[in-house]
C-alpha cells in the first residue's frame, strides 16, 4: 500500500464567521466516531466457514468475547460510540426450545442465523450471542457496562417498521400486550390494529433460490409456512405472495396510516403501536443505551417521530437518534419536525464517492459540490458519513475498488468534510473483503448479515482474540494506522469537528478529479485537498482568493506549514502566492500551516 497523506493546513489568525444557521444552537462542538460491529462476527476466531453451516459449524461472536481490550483497541482507534448491529432477539434457524424460546419457521427466516432486522421479541436479546442463554441479558448489560468504563457510548437498532413472522415475546415484562394479540384480522386496516392484513388470503412462501443466488434450498424450508390472513410485508408489499428479494420474513407494522387509501392518516387517538414502541425504547434506555439507529425510518410517520424522540429526551437528554433514510428532500424534515439528531447520507456523498473511487466516468467532484450546495444551512453537521456499512458493498471487494487504497481520498473527505458523525464498519481498517458465498448472504461484495461466518481479513486483526493485529500483513497495517491517524484528528481538530466550510474553486490547478476545501475555526484552519485521479499527480499552488482570505480575516501575509497527521513541519509560505501541494494519484497529501 503507497503511503497516504493528507493535506491539512492550519492558518492560525483571527476569523468572522459565517452567519448562524438554523441547526447551529443544536450542534455541539463534538463530533461522534461510530465504529458499527455486529457481535455476531466481531470476535468469531471460527475459520471454517462452510456454505449455510450451521453455529456450531462456522462459529459466532458472544457478548462476553468483546472485552476490555477490544473495547480498548476501539478507543485507540479514535472511535466515541460502538454501534452493536443485531442486537435485540431475530428469529432464527437455530433451536432455542430447551430454553424456553419458541422455534421459528425456516420458510421465514433468511440465512442460518436470520436477519438481524426481523425482529422476533423486542424485549429480548439474541440467544447466539450469549455464552449463558439463560443469563443472556445480564451478559449484554455487562457488554454495555464495560462499554461505557471505557469511555465509550452504547448504540444499538431500533427497527420500528416491521417484525419477523414469527413475533412472540417470551421474555415481555407484566402488562405488556404482544403485537397483533387484540387485532380484528377481518379488517385490512383499522387504526387500532398492529398489522396490516389480506382477509381472505394465505401467506405464500416465496420460490426460487433463498441462497444470495446459489442454486440451493434448504432442506429445512418445506414451503408450509402458515399464515391466514396474511400479513402485509415489511416493505410494503401488500400481496400474499411477497418475492424472494422482498422481506418476506417481516411483517409491516401499522403506525396509522391506511397505505391503500393513499396514506390516510388516523393518528389521534395515539395509535397502539405508538404506545408499544415507546416502552420498548424505554425498556433499552433504561439497560444503559444511549443512542438508536432507527432502521428505515422514513417508514414510519414523521409524526410519530415527533411525538416519541422528545419524550424519551425527557429521561436522557443526550440520547442519539440517527436515521436511515434514503429521500433527501425530506432530510430537513425528519430533523427540524421529527427530531432525528442525524440522518444518513447513502443517496448524497457516499454515492457521490463511490462513483469516484470506482473511476466512473460520471464521477467528478461537482457532485461533492452540488451536494455542499444542497445542504447548506447546516443540514451537512447533522449527515452521518460513512464508506461502509453492513448494506453497503466491502471497499476492498472485487465489486467496489478491489484496493483499499483508493478510497483514501474518500475516506479523507467523508471524515473531514462537515461536522457531522463519521462512521467506520469493523474490517473496513484492514480492507475486509466481504468474499465468499455464505449462504442467503451470497456472493454480492457484502458481509453477510444472514448467515453464520468468519471474516478473514478482520480476523488477522483479531488474531484468535487478542485484538492486536498480530496476524496483519504491512500493508494492513498502514491502512488501519491511517484509519487511526485520521479518526483522532478528526475528533480532537476542532476546525475539523465543528468549523465552516469554504470550498476552493482552482481552475486550470485542480481537475474534476480533484478536490480542495477549508474547514476554519478560531485560531484554527484546516484545508483538505483529495485527488481522485489514478493517473494525475496534484502538483501545484492553491491560490486563496481575496474573498477568502478576508473570510479567514488573515492579516499576515505568511503562514506556517505543519503535517497534522505526521507531525512534520515545512517551514513558512506567503499566502497571498499560494499555497504549494503534491498530492499522488488516489491520496490526499497531508501538509499543514
């Protein structure tokens, strides 16, 4: 792997700052490292990895496994808050009779291990993950403890849209009534009801492959699956018959809108559902989480949003809600009216990114640029950035950019080019390829989500549960090193983590391959120059214009140059003749003044 800079530049004279937008008073002078892990594969030492093996067969994380030195290793890395993906208990091929827990239907569960988002009892946790099933929850509140003695906050899913087939709650505490448990399934929609139903029709399971695309059936799935009415599917399928690429394993929960009487809504009274999924949010604020990433949340209303996110603030003020959304133009909406702290950015930087990282030929910086554009007014300090996560293709898979490497630049700006929370997917800082055919997960550049499995290059990291790396090849080594040069700074930068941004216009200096901006506060300055290009070397001066300079309220002509992530000085430059950077191809030169 070549060496990867990246050009920052501290200008250390006063400044008058832009005008106040309307996010500000709520934006603090932090900004959150989100390391996303699903305990399932985090600490799993098991190689073996066998096409839909079982548990036993290919091996799973515990919660007890992530102990204090992981934890430890996580901090190092510059990470704030631990995201726990799959989390709360999904239904599941693996049998859990003999401690109480009802079995699920195979013919609804993808994957040997089933999905994390079909969730099957929302006031308990995933047996797989618990080394003592039947202590299973203490050994998650212990997880949380350690987590938060290492200085570290506690995120886990909320997934209020849609629950497995085969929802049934154990573990419920006294009064609370199952979902569905009072529903008039004569009716397709009544306010009152949890579900939406199809009287009159049966639940069909879906044919055709259930392996990612591998020819294979399970000889568990006898296509017998039971269900009349059938429920409405997660994702909005009102059909009986929901497909293969569907979520056919989930079931659309009714927040009050009647979906096919174009989206009516009965919202007063309260909905049931409301109601229920506030105690649950409760139920986990109370074991010590302190934040939700609320799985597809422009599913669910607005309004509900609205009305549940400010009163669980009463109890935690400082409880994180981030949401999955894909509809930008109501990104303002989910967090000026809804409530949401953060939103994700998939459909507006990352795919701007991605595009370039693969050398696309629609890949230019002028999507970065539009984007700044569009989210002007602050919207861009309340993104969640990140160039993986578990629905997002592995940056070092033969699908993406094959080289982990070329998304350094990328990376580069996903980290520094707002205020808002970046995110790291475990194995991402060691180029995690996400190879192999694991069984529903199949063969698509991803991590499995669905199926029991080892990752091979995180496992050189994890080195049989010492979490040191000792097993890494050199080139492993650098990448997580910058991931970790680059997330501290990022955190401790404070023109990086609460500054504004200035774009820097270079025609004739930089090519649509190529991006530079300033990220200022205070006595700080910090300017990012990124090139996308494989071929092109940056070999130039950044001219600041007047305009510039006198936002910047730079009174001296000469600045001092200062490498953030290296610590090696440059001696002095006269700003008003440039500002001289070589930045390699797929780099992001780190200089600094």
């Amino acid at each position: 792997m070549k060496r990867a800079f990246l050009l920052v530049i501290t200008l250390v004279t006063g400044l008058s700052g832009f005008a106040q937008n309307r996010f500000s008073e709520e934006v603090k002078d932090h900004k959150l490292i989100v390391y996303q892990l699903l305990p399932r594969y985090f600490t799993n030492t098991n190689t073996t990895n066998k096409f839909y093996g079982s548990m036993e067969e290919n091996g799973v994380g515990k919660f007890n496994d992530i102990n204090e030195k992981a934890l430890q290793e996580l901090k190092k890395l510059g990470v704030s808050h631990v995201w726990y993906t799959g989390i709360i208990e999904h239904a599941t091929m693996t049998d859990y009779t003999a401690y109480g827990i009802k079995m699920d239907d195979p013919d609804v569960v993808k994957g040997r291990a089933g999905s994390p988002y079909a969730i099957k009892d929302y006031y308990d946790v995933d047996p797989d993950l618990a080394v003592d099933v039947k202590n299973r929850m203490a050994e998650f509140e212990n997880l949380v403890n350690r987590t938060h003695q290492q200085g570290l906050k506690v995120i886990i899913d909320f997934i209020p849209n849609h629950v497995a087939r085969s929802y049934h709650s154990d573990v419920k505490p006294a009064g609370v009534i199952d979902l569905g448990t009072q529903d008039d399934q004569t009716k397709a929609y009544l306010p009152s009801n949890d579900f939406y139903y199809l009287p009159g029709k049966s639940f069909v399971v879906p044919t055709g492959t259930d392996a990612g695309g591998a020819n294979f059936k399970h000889p568990l799935k006898d296509g017998k699956f039971d269900e009349n009415p059938a429920k409405v599917t997660g994702n909005n399928v009102f059909s009986e018959k929901p497909g293969i690429d569907d979520w056919y394993e989930t079931m659309k929960l009714n927040y009050g809108w009647d979906l096919q009487d174009g989206g009516k809504a009965y919202f007063e009274p309260v909905p049931p559902v409301w109601l229920k999924m506030k105690d649950i949010l409760s139920f986990w604020v109370k074991k010590g989480v302190d934040g939700f990433r609320c799985d597809v949340a422009q599913f669910v209303p607005v309004e509900f949003w609205h009305w549940v996110i400010p009163e669980l603030k009463k109890t935690n003020p400082k409880l994180v809600f981030i949401a999955e959304a894909y509809d930008a133009s109501q990104y303002a909406k989910y967090i000026s009216y809804g409530g949401f702290d953060y939103m994700y950015d998939k459909v507006g930087l990352y795919d701007a990114l991605k595009r370039l990282i693969k050398d696309e030929p629609t890949g230019t910086v002028n999507d970065i640029k539009s984007l700044v554009k569009e989210q002007d007014g602050g919207l861009s300090n309340r993104m969640l950035r990140f160039l993986e996560n578990h629905d997002e293709e592995r940056i070092a898979s033969k699908g993406f950019a094959g080289d982990p490497q070329l998304a350094i630049p990328a990376m580069v700006v996903t980290a520094t080019l707002s205020s808002g929370p970046v995110m790291l997917y475990y194995g991402q800082e060691v180029g995690e390829q996400g190879a192999g055919v694991e069984g529903f997960g199949g063969d698509d550049n991803r991590t499995t989500i669905f199926d029991y499995w080892g990752n091979p290059q995180h496992q050189q990291w994890l080195n049989g549960g010492k979490f040191d790396g000792g097993q890494l090849s050199p080139d492993q080594q650098k990448l997580r090193s910058f991931y970790q040069q680059l997330l501290n700074l990022t955190a401790n930068n404070r023109a990086i983590r609460s500054g504004k941004l200035i774009e820097i216009n270079a025609p004739g200096s930089l090519t649509s391959k190529q991006y530079a901006y300033i990220r200022y506060q205070g006595q700080q300055r910090v300017l990012v120059v990124a090139n996308f290009d494989r071929k092109q070397t940056i070999d130039t001066r950044i001219t600041l214009p007047k305009s510039v300079l006198k936002e910047l309220n730079s009174r001296k002509k000469s600045a001092l140059l200062n490498d953030l992530m290296t610590g090696k000085s440059y001696g002095s430059v006269d700003l008003t003749k440039g500002i001289p950077v070589k930045v390699l191809p797929a780099e992001a030169l780190i200089l600094s003044f």
